[in-house]
C-alpha cells in the first residue's frame, strides 16, 4: 500500500495536495489536464522533491526523508533514460549496478531480461540503433534488474502508436506481475486498460476510483479535459 498523508507541496505559485492511499500490485493510470500536477506527484514519491508538509508511506515505511536511491521506487520515464553511448546489455545491467563496468553475473542477468522483453541477440545495439518500441522494451528490462516493488511511469511510451502502446502495457503487467505500478498518461484509452484511476487536476491528487465507473460518471474538470 503506498499512502500519501496529507502530502503538500508549494513551488512557484503551484500547490499540489495529496492524501490518498494506492493500493496494488497492477496499474493504476493517473490523467489530468496539463499543468495540474501529475508530474509532481511522481517527483514526490521518487524523492526528487520534498514535501513541504505530510508523510509517504510504503506498507507502514515513511519514504519521507529518504533519497531517491533508497526507496523501493523505480522510474519509466518519457525519453527511456537511456544512456545513447551504451549498448542494450550494458544500459540493462545499469538496473543493478550502476558502474561502468558491471559484473559477469549482472550482465547475465541482463541478457536474460533482454530475452524476456524480445530482444535477444540485439544485446550489442546501441540505442540510436533501435526502434521506438525496441528502446521502451530496453528500459523495461532495466526495470526488471532493479527488482523494486514500486514503479513510476511518466508517459513512457508515448511515443509509439496505438497498438504498440497497448503491447508494451501488456509485458510490464506480464514480467511486473507484482509490483505497484502508476503510469501518469493524457491518452483516455491508456487509462482505460487500468484497474483504478487517479485524477490529478488543479494540484488536487483525487484518491483512485474504478476506472469503468469513474470514466462512465466523470466529475466536470475530468470531462472538460476528455472533450
């Protein structure tokens, strides 16, 4: 269970208030309009930014005070963070361990996570050399090293069309069976293939509703940002 205790967060003129309680393992997609603080909520539990007041909780753990590498929390970003002067196998193999030459064992492990995610035998390609969705299926392997219950996804595979969207969301719910995923998308249909929704909108995090009865009755900002 991930709990943000009256979580706030002051910057600039913007303020984003949480206080909700996520519950998992599977996604829950977080949509909003833009500028309403979706972002921020991520950057808040990742521990990139610190609130200004209220508790992160991690099944009864405060994540409060904690850096970013000391929390159970991984990152999908937009651009896959991937590292373009790197082969695959070594921007995998980053996951566990983040040194420029990693061990025997952590390499195997990677090419095992390139196998699970398709890409076997594509181990030596450096990103500039892969498709969209081969680069997205990289990150997703680097994700398995990490082995962290909590990922962060923030539109990570907007880039690529439809049906590729659709088939990367299937491996993470197929190889992160167990983990509790939030994936920020602007994209309705996106949202639709999650559980549970969270609507961030005007620095109000809303705590999460069943998707189906949520986009069947939405409340007005969710409907002006759907039109």
């Amino acid at each position: 269970m991930l709990e943000m205790d009256d979580v706030r967060l002051e910057r600039e003129g913007f303020s984003l208030s949480a206080n909700v309680s996520i519950s998992g393992p599977g996604v829950t997609a977080v949509i909003g309009p833009s500028g309403g603080g979706k972002s921020s909520l991520l950057a808040l539990i990742a521990g990139f930014v610190a609130p200004d007041a209220g508790r992160i909780v991690w099944n009864g753990a405060d994540l409060t005070g904690l850096i970013p590498g000391e929390r159970p929390v991984s990152m999908l970003f937009q651009d896959n963070n991937l590292f373009p002067h790197l082969d695959c196998l070594t921007n995998v193999a980053l996951g566990a361990e983040p040194v420029a030459k990693p061990s025997l064992e952590t390499r195997e492990r990677a090419l095992v996570a390139l196998d699970k995610v398709g890409l076997k035998g594509l181990e030596r390609r450096t990103p500039g050399a892969l498709s969209g969705g081969q680069q997205s299926r990289v990150a997703l392997a680097r994700l398995l090293l990490t082995k962290r219950p909590v990922i962060l996804m923030d539109e990570p595979f907007s880039a690529l069309g439809p049906s590729q969207r659709r088939e990367m969301l299937d491996l993470v719910r197929e190889l992160l069976p167990e983990a509790t995923l939030l994936m920020v998308t602007h994209d309705p249909e996106d949202a639709q293939d999650a559980a549970q929704t969270v609507l961030v909108a005007d620095g109000i995090v809303s705590p999460p509703e069943d998707t189906t009865s949520l986009f069947a009755n939405p409340p007005a900002v969710l409907e002006s940002y759907l039109r």
